[in-house]
C-alpha cells in the first residue's frame, strides 16, 4: 500500500506545477487536483515517484486503472476550459452536500448509520427494543471480564463488532 503523505503530495504537485496532466487545468491551491496513483493494481509494490502523477478530479474520475489504458488517456491531451462546465457542477454539487451534513447537524439530526440497537427514523436514533436488550448484555458481559471474541459468539457478532459496540460513546450518553 502506498502512503501518500502530504509532504510527498506536495513534492508531486510541485514536480507537475500544480497542472493536470491530462488537460493542463492548473490550481494552486490544490483543492481541484489530487495526486493519482498509476497502476492500483501494483499499489503494493514498492512506490516509485514516477507511479505519481497530478490530475484534476475531473480527469481522476474518468482514468483507467490499469496502467497501458491509463498511459493512451493522459497522452489524450484535452482542452481544460471544456472541462469548466463539469467542474463548476461539481463544486455546487459537494458545496450542497456540505451544507447539507452542516443544517442536518444544527437540528440535531443524526449523520451516517444508526449504530447498533438504533434505528434512524427521520434523522433521529431511535431505540431499537430488541437489539437494546443484546447491547446491554454485551456490556455487562464485558464487564464479567469476558473476551471479545466470546462475546462475539454468543450474539453472533464479530469481535471488531463487539469492540465497536463497547466503544461507541452513543451508548453511555
Ligand atoms: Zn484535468
């Protein structure tokens, strides 16, 4: 797995002059290019800055994956003021799911999935009865000084699931 730390991301977007590749839409402030990976397939293999390349969302979106596809894609060279209209698009479109997630928190609706022994019911948790009463066995299992995996077996959850369970502060509010 290649770790893209931020300072290796800067040193490609440096190296590509903050430019796509593709269709030369340059951006300095990186919000609209990301550093794509050639060849995910070979993501374990060790990292070679030359696997790197700079791309706008938009281009990153479209690319091939394996890498012969991918090298006829980027020598494609397009236009990037035909590509204004999709980015424009996309900036509204992630700009309103932001201030979507913003207006559901203020109501104090619940954001993501309901954790276990909830139901979301209008954006709001609900007790789920039944799956309740196993939460509340499983703590007090845990607290019998239990493991999670025999825990795990005894609900039929794994025991990552169990430790989640443990974890999630929802319960202890
Ligand atoms: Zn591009």
């Amino acid at each position: 797995m290649i770790d893209l730390t931020s300072s290796l991301k800067e040193r490609i977007f440096v190296k590509y002059d903050y430019a796509c590749q593709k269709c030369g839409f340059r951006d300095e402030s990186c919000e609209d290019i990301v550093v794509h990976v050639v060849a995910k397939e070979f993501r374990d293999r060790t990292c070679t800055e030359d696997l790197l390349t700079v791309l706008c969302k938009i281009c990153d979106r479209f690319a091939p994956q394996e890498e012969k596809y991918f090298n006829t894609y980027i020598s494609e060279k397009i236009d990037s003021n035909v590509l204004e209209t999709f980015r424009k698009a996309g900036r509204g479109t992630s700009k309103r799911t932001k201030k979507g997630m913003e207006k559901a928190k203020a109501e104090g609706k619940y954001i993501g999935r309901a954790p276990y022994g909830y139901i979301l019911v209008d954006g709001r948790l609900v007790v789920d009865e039944k799956k309740m009463k196993i939460v509340q066995a499983i703590f007090a299992d845990a607290r019998r000084g239990l493991g999670l995996r025999e825990i795990g077996r005894t609900y039929g959850i794994s025991a990552p699931g169990v430790k989640k369970i443990l974890e999630n502060k929802v319960y202890s509010a």
